[in-house]
C-alpha cells in the first residue's frame, strides 16, 4: 500500500487536473514527474479497486505511444469527475467494464442529470420570462397608443421559432461531433449574454424603433440558442440516464423546462408582492431579465464539470475526418429520414398542446385575474405549473413499466376530448377553484407526452445523428405549430374566432395520436439500449 505522503497530491496532480480534457484529446506520453506521480497513485487505486483500465483498439493511431489510458472513477470523492462516456457507445467506460459498481454508475448518472437539468432549468427560464412579463414590459418597446403592442409582442416572441432549426442544426451538428457537454456550455452562455442585453435595452420613449429591433435581434438570438438546447440537452440527459430508468431520469428534462416557467412565475410573484405594476412596468421587468443572466454564469461552471456522454472514439473520429456522417444533415436527410419524419410527427401535437395548456392556459388565468385579483392568478398559476412540474418523474416511471407508446396514446385521446372544452371554457370561469381544476386536468393530460418527450425521440436515432435528428425534428414541428400557437390565439381571440383555434388544435393533436397508435412500438428494440440489434436490422 502506498504511503500517505505518497497519495498526498502534488502540484504535478493539480496541473493534470485542470489539463484533464487536454490529456484526453492528446494522448502523448507524460513527462517523468508525471509518470512517477501517476504511477504511485495509479497502484493504490489499484489496490484499493477503483481503476479501470481501457485499452484501445489495435488500430488506434495513438496505441503506440500510449498502451492504456486509465480513467479515474470516483463514485464520492473530491477531485473533479473524469470526463468518460456514458453509454453504449465504443469504447465507453461503463460497456467496457461491466464488473463496475451500479450503485456507483447510477450515483454518476444522477450527478450528470442534475448537472445538464439545471442548464436546462436557467435556460427555459430565459425563454418563459418573455412570456409571463410581456404584459408588464410591452409599453417599454411600443407605443402605450399603439393598439396593436401586444400582437407585436407575441409576434416576436413567434418570431424567435424560425431560429430554432437554425440553431438545432449547428449545435446538433457541433455535439454529435464534438460532445454534448461543450454544445451545452455555449448555448447557455449565448442565453445569459441576450438576457442581461434586454435588460439594459433603452425604451422605445429613449431611443425610437431601435428598441424593439434590439429586443427582436436579442430574441432571435436566444431562438438560436435554444433550438440548440433542446436537442443537445434531450439527448445527453437520455445518454446519461441507465437503462431501466431511462424514461425516470430523462423526465428531468421536463422538470426543468416547466421549473423555468415556474421559477418566471415566482419571479413576478415576488415582485406583485413588493412592487405596483406601475414599477414593475417601469423597471421591474429588467431585474427578472437580469436573473436568467446571472443564474447562467454559475451554470456555465456546473456544465463544465459534467461527464461527456458521446464516446472519445466517436468525437476523436470525428475530429480526424474518419467519421464524416456524425452530424450530418445529409446522412440524416437520405439513412435517418424516417426516424425523422417520425420525430417531427411525434412533437406536432405534444408541442401545440405544450404552448396552448402551459402557456396560452396560465395568460386565460391571468386575463381572468387581472386588476386587483393579479395576485390571485400568479397564484393560480404557479400552483398548477408546479402540479406539471412533479407530474414529469411519475410520467417518466410509468414509462420505464408500460412503455412509452402508451403514455403518448392516453395524452393524445386526452387532448383530443378536452382540449375544445378549456380553451372555450376557461375564460369564462369567475372563481379560481374551477379555474385551477381546468388547467391542471389540462396538465395531467399534458405530462403522458411531456415526461418521455425527450427519450421517447433519443431512441429514434443512431449516436453519430442523435443530437441533430432530436434537435431538427423538434425544432420543426416547434415553429410551425408551437411557437405560432401563442400568435394565432390572439388572433382568434381579436377576431372572436376561439372556436376555430380550438379545432385547429385538436386537428394536429390527433394527427399525433395516429403516428403514436400506428407506427410506434410500445417496448421493442432502439438505439439506446440496442444498438447492435438496430445495426444488424439496418442491415437487412
């Protein structure tokens, strides 16, 4: 057993350490001090059984230099996690050495999950803040005469979709290439850099037209962004997750984006509660924007430290030319297309009844409660986004059991036979009971596709496409049904044609519910969990 003064760490270790993602792309050989440090502490670790060794393959164009690349795995410990892959990609740690503790693994996975969960929770958050302060801020980038302000608020806020395949395209095709982790990071940073830009924007009063091209500009840049997100996001929370609970720990992505509409509502809660909507109109409104802008610096920090979910063969590959597929729109467009096609059918419906339950539901509420009841429906509706909130992991269980087919078919019978009802009905509720109730039946329906939306697409694609195909098949179908949701509301509503918006609604929620009952599998092969198995079926 090696001797304390030994294991202490030396400076040698604090320089590997800060170097760690350096050392894992170059794989040169270390100098003597490094050798004799790690060597030392390479044979207690031994010894005490928490090294695995990995050795790469013979055609490895490194192999020769370097014979065994030791990953250090700590389960509890203090130094900063390795960056290893996660799953059953090549060469992962976790495939590699099947012997390694569960307990261990499914500590690591639920780190990893917290990690790109609480991005995901500050980045949402950016996004949901435009829609519950709109109100408030609509007369700081319009003119208070101009009766059209607040259909060009929602104009612009249906604007930022048409980025979203944008950005879902280069960040899909920058973390199939180059890892999740670090597409995470910089689109977390863009969202934090528009955030604190809106809020210091001058008013219309100040500076004229300017200021709503700058509030367009700054939200079309967070749409890019964004669309980055989700698929980025969506697959590395499915990777990280183990198989057998994949549904459970990926519904936290769910968690996370309703959290950031909750914590947008809390925002505006506690300001109604110290502040007049006269001040909140004036200025409040910039310290909610300046809050997703400094919540996102620490996140920065935590998605640094996240394990990598892609595998070091697949990103090595892809530096050096040898894999020219991964993330490439035409290996997508020509191999992946009906995974795709499939993907985008899957979201049309989940994400038109997304934006019209969570997000034209809570403004119903709001409308309802206006004036000195304003307070009455903030409450209402962060009592019923929270309901959304906790529904996800119970969603996301069920799946792991029942599978994933049957949820999306009970959210789209669901949608199908209330959603006419809530959007005729709740504006015509005059007590809060009622009102609640309407909405968070709406969002039981909601959860059977909210809490697998994320691994039920994962498991559509193959690793070197996965970020890409998730991330542009929901960005699709999120701008041309979601994001325009919102907008084609306050149309109906201006042109007294509520009706026909219900339909419309309807119409896609059970062209949905077709896909969901016809062409996908309740409990069959994917790529997640069987690749191999999906590998030889393409075969043939």
């Amino acid at each position: 057993m090696a001797s304390s003064r030994e294991l202490r760490p030396s400076a040698c270790d604090a320089s590997r350490d800060r170097r760690r993602v350096a050392t894992e792309r170059n794989l040169g050989p270390p100098s003597v001090g490094q050798c004799n440090t790690r060597r030392q502490r390479t044979d207690s670790l031994r010894e005490a059984g928490t090294l695995i060794e990995i050795r790469f393959a013979p055609d490895d164009r490194r192999s020769a230099a370097v014979r065994w690349v030791r990953l250090l795995i700590y389960a509890w410990g203090n130094e900063p996690a390795p960056r290893f892959p996660m799953t059953a990609s090549a060469k992962s740690p976790l495939t590699a050495a099947p012997e390694a503790d569960t307990r261990a693994r499914l500590r690591r996975s639920v780190s990893n999950t917290l990690k790109g969960s609480a991005g995901n929770l500050v980045e949402w958050y950016d996004v949901y803040v435009y829609s519950v302060f709109a109100a408030y801020f609509e007369s700081q980038f319009f003119s208070p005469e101009d009766k059209n302000a607040t259909l060009f608020i929602w104009a612009i806020f249906a604007m930022t979709f048409l980025m979203r395949p944008i950005g879902a395209w280069f960040f899909g095709r920058f973390a199939d290439r180059h890892g999740r982790r670090l597409a995470l990071t910089v689109s977390v940073t863009i969202m934090a850099g528009c955030s604190f830009a809106i809020a210091i924007t001058p008013t219309v009063a100040a500076i004229g037209l300017a200021a709503p091209m700058i509030l367009l500009l700054a939200r079309l840049i967070q749409g890019f962004a964004t669309g980055g997100e989700y698929g980025a996001s969506a697959t590395y929370l499915s990777e990280a997750a183990i198989p057998g609970r994949r549904g459970f720990l990926s519904s936290f992505h769910y968690v996370t984006l309703v959290g950031g509409h909750v914590l947008a509502q809390l925002t505006l809660l506690a300001m109604l509660t110290f502040f007049d909507t006269a001040q909140i109109s004036h200025w409040g409104w910039r310290i909610a924007f300046a809050i997703g802008g400094i919540a996102a610096i620490v996140v920065f920090w935590m998605r640094r430290t996240m394990d990598e979910s892609l595998g070091l063969d697949a990103i090595q590959a892809a530096r050096s030319g040898q894999a020219r597929t991964s993330g490439s729109l035409r290996e997508l467009f020509f191999h992946q297309w009906r995974p795709l096609l499939l993907c985008f059918l899957i979201t049309a419906g989940g994400t038109v009844a997304f934006y019209t339950y969570s997000v034209i539901g809570p403004k119903m509420i709001q409308s309802l409660f206006a004036g000195g009841d304003a307070m009455t429906g903030v409450v209402i509706n962060l009592i019923a986004l929270t309901v959304l909130m906790l529904l996800q992991p119970l969603g996301g269980w069920l799946s792991d059991i029942v599978g994933r087919k049957s949820l999306l078919v009970f959210f789209g019978i669901g949608g199908v036979a209330y959603t006419g009802y809530l959007v005729l009905a709740l504006p015509q509720q005059t007590h809060w009971l009622p009102a609640f109730a309407m909405l968070a039946v709406a969002f039981v329906i909601l959860t059977g596709y909210t809490s697998i939306n994320a691994v039920v697409k994962a498991e559509l694609f193959p690793t070197h496409v996965r970020a890409l195909g998730v991330g542009l098949g929901y960005a699709l179908a999120n701008s041309a049904f979601g994001g325009t949701a919102p907008l084609l509301y306050q149309a109906a509503l201006r042109t007294d044609k509520m009706m026909l918006f219900a339909g419309y609604v309807t119409a896609v929620i059970a062209a949905s519910l077709v896909v969901y009952v016809f062409f996908l599998k309740n409990k069959g092969a994917n790529w997640l969990d069987d690749a191999g198995a999906m590998d030889r079926r393409a075969a043939h």
